[in-house]
C-alpha cells in the first residue's frame, strides 16, 4: 500500500481526513487500519474509486482477509 503509492493517494482524495497504519505489539499478524472521512459521500466515493480495485488486488495477491468496523468519535452527537 505504501510503497505502491496507494496510501498518498488516499490521503489525497477529497474528503479524507485520516488515514493511518498501526501494527499490535503483540500481534504481527494483524495491521489496523485508522480512515476518517468528512462525511458518508466522500466515504462511498473513495470505494467506487480505481484504488479500491487496486486495493482489492493486493489483498488478493498477499491472500489478505479483513474485518470492518466502524466507530462513531465521541465529539458526535
């Protein structure tokens, strides 16, 4: 992803604010993946993008799975 140029790229778009890998301690087997979006729009654009079959084509590649979850920040009402 980063050596790609994926991960610039993303943090370029429009509507992204936050895009950051984090690796457990105790875990190498698992990345975290931390992405805000300003808003639901820029979030559905991003995944209609080219980078999400680039994306997909990667985890492909590597035999990646992944789990999605979603947070809500506390500022939120």
């Amino acid at each position: 992803m980063v050596s790609s140029g994926i991960v610039d790229r993303v943090r370029k778009e429009e509507g992204n604010e936050r895009y950051e890998y984090f690796l457990p301690f105790d875990d190498e087997e698992t990345v975290l993946l931390i992405d805000r979006w300003k808003n639901e729009e820029a979030l559905d654009i991003h995944h209609k993008s080219e980078m999400m079959r680039e994306i997909a084509d990667l985890k492909n590649k590597y035999h990646l799975s992944m789990k999605v979850e979603k947070f809500k920040s506390m500022e939120e009402k």
